[in-house]
C-alpha cells in the first residue's frame, strides 16, 4: 500500500515540477529577447542563439534537480504525510526556480550594463 501511495506522489510530482519548469522558461525567455538584442547592439542571430543556448541550460539544471529530488519518503501510510510530502518538495522546487529566474535577470542586467558601458567614450588624457 505504501508504494502505491509513493507512485501517487510521483504521478502528481512530475507533472508539476516539469509544468512550473516549462512555464517559468517560456516567460523568461520570451521576455528576455529584448535584452538579449540590447547586449548584442540589435544582432538579432547572435542574440537570438544567445538566448537559446541560456535556455537550454535552465532546462537542463532545473529538470536535473527537479529530477535529482525526486525522491519521497512517507513515514506513516496515510494521504496526509503524502500532501505534507508532496507540498515539501512542489514548495521547495518551486523556490528553487525562483532563485535561478533572479539569477538569469541578474545575468541580463549585468550583461545591458557592460553593453551601455563599452558605448561610452574613452575620455582623453594629453600626453
């Protein structure tokens, strides 16, 4: 009885945590294009295969470790420790994906600035 409550957990976990995954990139990356073309001073293919290649690694590092938690554990064999299980890790993911949004906005803004600083001249200085 105790495995099929776990594969419950798994068959409502998975779901979720691909779900959340899939939903947090396409909102990233749909709207990070803007950034990306401002970085790459309107090179639309470099900004373009920029943001792509950024993706590819957040689904990477966010699957793996939505993967890598996976496991559940229930100590008693009833649907509440279930929940409390399934809470923990949808909750924990879920905060997870959140830090790694703020870190690629950190990497988008970084990256506008450093572009906005090599526009600027060069001051003169006499010899």
């Amino acid at each position: 009885m105790e495995t099929t409550k776990i594969l419950i957990g798994y068959a409502v976990y998975l779901p979720i945590a691909l779900f959340l995954t899939f939903y947090v990139s396409k909102t990233l990356f749909k709207n990070s294009k803007v950034y990306m073309l401002d970085i790459f001073k309107g090179r639309e293919e470099i900004a373009g295969a920029t943001n792509k290649l950024f993706e590819t690694g957040f689904y990477l590092l966010n699957i793996g470790f939505a993967l890598l938690i996976m496991k559940i554990t229930i100590h008693e064999n009833n649907y509440r420790n279930l929940i409390e299980a399934l809470s923990s890790k949808i909750g924990g993911f879920a905060i997870y994906l959140g830090i790694m949004l703020f870190i690629n906005l950190y990497f988008f803004f970084r990256g506008k600035r450093k572009a906005k600083e090599s526009l600027k001249p060069i001051p003169f200085q006499p010899a």
